[in-house]
C-alpha cells in the first residue's frame, strides 16, 4: 500500500510547482519543455505539444504551490524558492477546495480545447493522463462531503485524518538542519491545532448533510483521539521528534516548547474534535456502504473510477472477485496439501500456519529488531535477482521502518513512503510491528517484494528519476496502476525462483493474492450490494482465515476509501494480461526488460492509457 499523501497527489493534481530538467526553474525564466527522445521521434505537432507542456508546467505549480506538505513530500521546500512552505501545512478549508477545483476545471478546459488527435506517443501518454485526473476530480465536485476531490468519504475517520497523518508527517518528513528550521517545525507544531479545527467544523458540517462517520468509525476515532490526548504533552510524538531533530542538528532542545504549544493549542483542538465525534455518537448509524450517503450510489461509482481507473460497475467487480477467490484457493489447496495440510478448509488452514510458533517472530524489541533485519536482507537479495528484468534500474535506496507505535493501532499492515524528488531522502517501507503475531514469517517476502523491490519502491522511483516527463506526471499517483503493479511485482517474484525453495513462502505468496481478490467481492459487497460490516469480515476469515477481529481494520478501512481495495487485483490483471498480449503480439521480438520499462519509465498513468501505451510498444518495438 502507497502511504495516503501519494494517493492524495491525484486529488491535488490541478496544479504545483514548475520544475525543469535537473534544478527548478525561478520565476522570470523562459519555460522549458521537457523533451524526451520518443517526443523528438514523434509525429506529435510541436506548437500542440508546447501549448499543452505549458499547461502541465502552470497545473504542477498551482497544485504543489498549494501544499506546504506536498513540498516537504518530495524534498523541495529544501529549495530556496519553497522556504516559506516548511512553516505551514495544508489548507483543509471547503473555501481552499473550491479554490483549488476552480483551478482544475480551468487546467482541464484548457486542455481539451486543444486537438487530441494531433499527439502520439508519450505525448498522448501525458495528454491523456493528465484529462483524466482533471475529468475525476471535477466529477467529485457533486459530492458535499468527505475529503473532496478525492474518494475518502469522511474527513475525520479511524484511518486518514490530521490527527493521525500530521504528527507522522512532521516526525518523518520535517528536516531540521538548522535554527531557522526548528523554528519553522515549531510553527507547524502549533498549525496542528488549526488543522484539526478545519477538519472538526468540516465533519460537523458533513454530519449535518447526512455523512456522518459511523458508529465503529467514530468509536475507533476517540479511541485514537482520547489516547493522544491523553499522553502527557512531554511525551506526545512532536515533543519526543523536536527533541531529538534539535540534538542531531546540535540545537538547543525544543522540546519544552514543543510541549507548551502542544498543550495550549493542540490539545484545546483535539478536546473540540472529541466532543465534536462524541457528539454524533449517540445518533450513528451501522450501516458500512457509503450507498447510504447522498448520492451514495453515484459516489462508489465514482470510487471506483478514481482507483481502478476502469468504468467497471459494482456488480462486474463483485464477479471478477468470486471468480477469482474460487481460482486462487484451487491453487492454495493443492499446494498446501502437496506440504502435508490437508485438513480443513484454506482458511482454517492458514490459521493454523499463522499460529505454528515456527513461523512467528518473538513479540519483543529484539524479535522486532530481527524482523526488520530479516527484510532488509531479503530486499538485498531480491534486487540482485531482478536486474536483468529491467533495463533502467532506481537510484535512490530504499530502507525499512517501523510504523511509528502512535498510529499502529489503526494502520495498515505495510505501506510505502517515496523518496524525496532530489534524492535526499530515501524511499520508506514502513511495515506493523503491534504484534509480530500479525506477521509470520511465510507473509513477510511477499510483502517485501510489494513494498519495496520490484514493487512500490522500484515502480515509483524510476518515474521520478525518468528524463523528458512532465514533473506533475511524475507526483500524481494512480491507485490501480501502482497497486497493480506492486501485485505483478509479487507474482514477477514467484516467476523468478524466489520461492523455488520455500514453500510456505509461496503459500504466503498465494494468500497476498487471495487477499486482493477477496477484497473485491467484501469492498462491492458493501458498497454496492449493502452487505453489512459483520458480513465483510466474516467473509474475509471464510476465506482467509484468523480470528473475525484480525479482519476488522481491513473492513473498516474499506469503508473510509471505498473502491481503493478493488484497484490491486484490477491492476494486476490488466498488467499481467497487457504481458501476454505483448508476447503473443511480438513473438520472438518479445523482451521482458522491454516491457517493464515502457510500463513503468512513462511513469504512473490510467489501466486504460496503460493499455494504449504497451499495444504501441509491442507493435513499434
């Protein structure tokens, strides 16, 4: 999974900052096009391609120019020109939103009054991504409620708000090397308090519309809020980072400050957003599906749209998954009794390799401390073996981290965090150690292999280091393309010999696809087809086994991003099937290294310009 701050660069997409080339261009000179050898070979006509990369040049610079967090994201408010952004966060205003939207629709204008059909190549690439990240976000514009502009259906939920991203945001991504630094951290410290209040007028306004957050959402919200609020101000996580940014960047402590703004404005804001939350408790309701929003229907649709990048309805969803899960656990089965399980259903048997004390970390400091090692050196491994499949390989390293113990009760499993755009900062694979329990060893590979290399942190790299792309298409991100990607990264694993002599772990390999196809029938049933929470989660431990309450997270998270749990197995498909077409297409001509690189060095793009992008590949190549 790709940290939300990636997934949000789609919603904020109608503009940012102007880079060029290698150094970002200053005001007052001369735009300069990126160019890339295919735009020079191309039959595009140069006047369209100037006109539309000056479009893309002034949407990056509206988009990251509005978001202070986005510039520290990719390492460029390191950059003279962006100084101002390190002393604020982002505006989380419906007044900021309108402004923001009222910029896209006149960046997607703009675009399509140009003429389509006089692009190819990786011009068409650009052109055709970037109308389609302009055409979602103005669909969302229908929709009151929520994050908007993007499909997160509640401002203030268990899983992505101010109070759980903010105080991970400044500890992993604020750089402090000097004075001006530290006190431009303070000044975000304090920010916090604004931010939340936003958030909390926004979710009162929302419930007052009909969306507000569920019983288990509000009810796992406090829980997260009220522990919080409740570590003393001297141990809160931006007291404990100010502390120790100052002592690595021999600065005098600032912690004490830190506490004092924490306990004069932050808490304050965190105690209205409590009474806020427990204010709607009494009257939320159980139902999980956002149908049963204002325009409930319409906005999975749109949920949909948005991750998968497909107009496939509910119901096409829901069937692709049962037929996919019946697919998968005939595999599972066979292998599994192949390695002496033979009883029971997949599920019960996963449970119980879950349980095999063989296959479980100790739950201490220094079993975690050896599970994050044993990731390390797998990543070492993999990466040696993959080489040869690509033709360009990343820079920038990748390094494992731990979720930080503040956020881990509501946090995914894994997820990833990309380096910094001017290679300072390393890509991030941060993976839950609440319970090593959760992560037996056969699952670990698996997850390495999404998350790291060939996955997450190999597919993006290569887009922000790709010559001749416009930069706003190397930060806008797309759900089902990088999920996707990062499923085939495990599958490119297994094809590689990685599990030749490890079984479980190609078991554990299997549940990863299991888990993926499962989420499509739990993620439409309760969208489209009104299941119930408990149907969801008794579903997914049919099928995948564990005790109900290990499913809870998962259901509840699909609940918050309706439609971002089809877009891994959607996207696998299509860029596995998009591989068979190429070879059968090609024949002999057919290189691998070539076709991961046409799919990945054009950078992210929909599963449908995808599709475009390697048919021409495999038809010039």
């Amino acid at each position: 999974m790709i940290d939300r701050r990636h997934l949000m660069m789609t919603a904020t997409a109608g503009g940012a900052l102007a880079v060029s080339g290698c150094g970002l261009r200053m005001p007052g000179m001369e735009p300069v096009a990126p160019v890339s050898p295919e735009t020079a070979m191309s039959g595009s006509d140069p006047q369209v391609v100037a006109a539309a990369n000056a479009i893309y040049d002034r949407a990056f610079q509206q988009a990251l120019g509005s978001s202070p967090e986005g510039l520290t994201s990719l390492g460029l408010d390191r950059q003279p020109l962006f100084a101002w952004a390190r002393s604020r966060l982002d505006d989380r205003t419906v007044v900021e939103f309108n402004r923001q939207a009222d910029q896209n629709r006149v960046i997607l204008n703009e675009l399509k009054a140009l003429d389509r059909s006089r692009v190819t190549g990786m011009d068409a690439v650009n052109y055709d991504t970037l109308v389609f990240v302009g055409e979602t976000a103005e669909e969302g514009r229908q929709f009151d409620y929520g994050a908007r502009g993007f499909p997160q259906a509640y401002v203030v939920n268990q899983l992505a708000s101010a109070y759980i991203g903010i105080p991970d945001f400044l500890d992993s991504n604020h750089v402090v090397e000097n004075a001006d630094d530290m006190a431009a951290y303070l000044s975000r410290v304090e920010a916090y308090g604004t931010a939340l209040d936003q958030e909390t007028e926004r979710a009162i306004a929302d419930a007052g519309r009909g969306a507000a957050p569920t019983d288990f959402m509000i009810d796992k919200a406090l829980l997260q809020l009220r522990g919080a609020r409740s570590t003393p101000a001297t141990q809160a996580v931006l007291t404990l980072a100010a502390t120790r940014k100052a002592t690595e960047a021999g600065l005098p402590d600032a912690g004490p400050e830190a506490a004092r703004l924490i306990e004069s404005v932050v808490y304050p804001a965190l105690d209205r957003q409590i009474a806020a939350l427990e204010a709607m408790r009494p009257t939320a309701t159980h139902d999980a599906g956002v149908w049963r929003l204002p325009d409930g229907e319409a906005y999975y649709d749109w949920g949909l749209k948005t991750f998968t990048t497909t107009n496939m309805t509910g119901e096409e969803v829901h069937a692709m998954g049962l037929e996919q899960v019946a697919y998968i656990e005939g595999q599972m089965d066979a292998l599994m009794r192949q390695n002496g399980l033979t009883q029971g259903t997949t599920g019960e048997r996963l449970t119980a390799m879950g349980r095999d004390p063989r296959f479980l970390y100790p739950n201490t400091d220094e079993g975690k401390a050896q599970l994050l090692a044993d990731l390390n050196g797998q990543i070492q491994v993999v990466t040696e073996r993959i080489r040869p499949l690509f033709g360009q390989h990343p820079r920038a390293p990748v390094e494992v981290r731990r979720v930080p113990p503040s956020i881990e009760a509501g946090a995914p499993g894994g997820y990833y965090n990309s380096p910094s755009l001017d290679g300072t900062r390393p890509g991030a694979y941060y993976i839950n150690l609440r319970d090593t329990a959760e992560n037996p060893s056969w699952t670990l590979p698996t997850l390495t292999y999404h998350e790291a290399n060939p996955g997450h942190h190999w597919q993006i790299t290569l887009a922000q280091e790709a010559e001749g792309i416009p930069m706003i298409r190397k930060v806008v991100g797309f759900s089902a393309y990088s999920e996707g990607w990062a499923l085939y990264a495990e599958q490119l694993a297994d094809e590689i010999g990685m599990y030749a002599d490890d079984p479980w772990g190609k078991i554990g390999y299997l549940q990863s696809f299991l888990f993926r196809a499962v989420r499509l029938v739990v993620d439409s049933g309760m969208h489209k087809l009104r299941w119930s929470r408990e149907q969801g989660i008794r579903y997914m431990t049919e099928h995948l086994g564990e005790p109900e309450s290990n499913w809870v997270t998962e259901i509840e998270r699909y609940c918050v991003w309706p439609g971002q749990a089809c877009s891994y197995k959607v996207g696998q498909t299509v860029w596995d099937t998009l591989r068979t077409e190429a070879r059968q297409t090609m024949g002999d001509r057919f290189d691998l290294a070539g076709f991961h690189d046409a799919g990945l060095l054009a950078a992210a793009m929909p599963l449908a310009v995808l599709e475009r992008r390697i048919r021409d590949w495999a038809r010039s190549a």
